[in-house]
C-alpha cells in the first residue's frame, strides 16, 4: 500500500497530460427506492494550472448555453485560485495535500485508523490483483473530519500486482457524517459505492467507473439522493501548448496511442 501511494503520487504529471469526458447518470429516489427522477450530465474532465478540474458541456441531451459556459469557466478559475492558496498555505505548514490543495491521509495514518486484511490474489480484466480488505477501527482517535471517514469505512481495495496501482475498490459507511450540520459534507449511513480504473495509453491508471447507492453531499463536488453512476471516456492526451477555451474541446496528440 505504501507503493501504491508513491505511484499515485508519481502518475499525477502524467493524468496532467490528459482530458477526458463523462456521462453522469443520477436516479433521485423516494423514500420506498423508486427512481421519481433521472438527470444525465456530461462534463470535460482536465487540468488548469496543476489543479483538476470539470466542465459540464451537455445536461439530458442538450448543449450548455455560451453565458452557462462563460458562468462554469469563471467558477473553474476561482477554484484554481483557491486550490494554489489552499495549497501554499498547508505547504507552509509542512502538511501535505492533493492537487486541490486539501489534506490527504497517508497510507501510515490509515494503519492506525484501521486494518488491511485478507490478502489474496484475483485476476481482473486479464491482470493479476492483489486484493485487500479495509476496517476503520471505531475506538481509534482522530484528528480531523477526514479521518473520521476513513475509521467509519468498510470495503476492499484490488491493487494491480505489477504496476502497484489501485485499480478497483468498493466498500459502504458504516455510520452517518456531517459537517456543518449537513451543509458542507453530509454522507448517509450504509451508503456505497464502487470505483474502477482503466490502464489509458499503457502508462496510468485513470478513472473508468464510479457508483454509489445512497445519499451523499459535498459543497460543489458531488451531490446525489439515490443512485449514481459515472462512466469516463475519450481519453485523449494534449499537446503541450494546448489551451482549453472557453467552448472549445482541445484536440488530441496524433501520434498517441488509443486509450486501452
């Protein structure tokens, strides 16, 4: 697990390289499960100034209006600007974050929130996986709101054997969490999810599927009541001097391999 984070650390200057799209699928429920309704959303997933991003391009089939594009652009460039700040500031207290700039917790601070178990080998898409099991420790002390997540979680993690890369976990909350009183993260008890990842262009690992059945919230990246489902496609490497502008989708590298 602590090649595993090195990895992933090391493949970030590579997923900068890339864009991509998705097709989110979100059934609301009521209160019995049944899908009241059906919302389908597509967005262009990239990176700006070293921070990742998203633009929604398309919602139930048609394209978003030039003002609705000019809106996202300016919300992509404040949340660059906040991620840097984010980033600088926790920098300057020597702790570390993700590119957008929010603390991360280590492969060791997760040994003492909880266990791996169970280690066994699985073949998944013609690779061999080492899978594991994870259970947060419900007695173990925590520092920070993140860190409460983690103890409340139970699923399993498939690592690739030879690239030493995640590349499918699926597990559940086993109790509620609010921050806020629910206005800036809430995630339901016993909601789940599922997550898988593609090798694109035989050199990292990228996101392909993400699920979750339940009720989860946090401020403006991600919101569902029910299930949602998000498929990623179309990966496609920029050229170095490649800009994305507003309504524009940058063309890929020619010389680039097919996404796997």
């Amino acid at each position: 697990m602590h090649q595993v984070e090195q990895n992933q650390r090391a493949a970030e200057g590579t997923e900068k390289q890339y864009i991509c799209h998705s097709v989110e699928v979100q059934e609301r429920t009521d209160s019995s499960g049944r899908v009241k309704k059906t919302t389908i959303t597509e967005f262009d997933h990239y990176w700006s100034e070293g921070v990742p991003v998203n633009r929604m391009v398309r919602k139930d089939g048609k394209d978003i209006s030039a003002a609705e594009l000019a809106k996202q652009d300016g919300r992509i460039r404040k949340e660059v600007e906040q991620a840097r700040e984010r980033r600088a500031k926790a920098e300057a207290e020597g702790k570390p974050t993700n590119a957008r700039g929010d603390e991360i917790i280590p492969v060791s601070r997760l040994l003492e929130l909880g266990r791996f178990s169970n280690p066994r080998r699985v073949e998944l898409d013609g690779r061999e996986t080492i899978a594991v099991d994870y259970e947060g420790d419900p007695a173990a002390r925590t520092h920070n709101r993140g860190e409460e997540v983690i103890r409340d979680l139970r699923g399993t993690v498939w690592v690739d054997e030879n690239d030493r890369a995640m590349v499918q976990a699926e597990g559940y909350f086993v109790n509620g969490f609010k921050v806020g009183g629910g206005l800036l993260f809430n995630i339901q008890k016993g909601t789940r999810f599922a997550f898988r990842q593609t090798k694109v262009n035989n050199e990292v690992w990228s996101p392909a599927h993400i699920e979750a059945h339940g009720s989860a919230r946090a401020l403006l990246f991600f919101n569902f009541s029910g299930n949602i489902r998000v498929d990623y496609s179309d990966y496609r490497k920029l050229r170095t001097s490649s800009v994305v502008l507003p309504g524009v989708t940058p063309v890929g590298d020619p010389g680039s391999a097919s996404p796997q």
